[in-house]
C-alpha cells in the first residue's frame, strides 16, 4: 500500500470532519463534532505529512510538527464543548 500524499491525507480528514458535522446537525448530538476533532488530529499524529514545498527542511522537525498540530486538534476536541 502506498503512502498517502498531504493532499490525500487533508482530503480524507476533512471529509471525514464534513461527515462528522452533518452528523451532529441531523442528530443534534454535539459529540460528533469533538469525534471529527479528535479523529482528524489522529490522521496527522498516526501519520505526519507536510506539504511538498516543505520539504527542503529537515523532516524530524517537519513530523514533530504535525504531531504537535495532530494534538493541539485533539485537545480542541477534548476541551471544547460544540452545541447544536
């Protein structure tokens, strides 16, 4: 299986977070929207991708990166409380 692109990866989460918003609009359950946050900081932590253009750094700080941006979604998640 090959790897997936940033471009991939950003498509897959974001529909996946667009999946999770009309979710907690029909149901009316606000827990949806902290499932997207939460599932879409977990793409990037399971698998960090930076954009091409990035990619003359130096990749131990480009996927510490992403972990950090991948937590920081998932703390919004946590933390937050999304009403419908």
């Amino acid at each position: 299986m090959s790897r997936l692109t940033f471009k991939t990866q950003m498509y897959l989460s974001l529909g996946f977070f667009v999946i999770c918003m009309i979710m907690s609009y029909f149901t009316k359950l606000g827990i949806f929207h902290n499932i997207g946050w939460i599932v879409y900081g977990l793409f990037f932590i399971i698998h960090p991708v930076w954009p091409k253009s990035w990619d003359c750094h130096e990749h131990r700080k480009l996927k510490l990166g992403c972990r950090i941006a991948g937590a920081l979604a998932i703390l919004v998640g946590l933390i937050t409380r999304f009403g419908v």
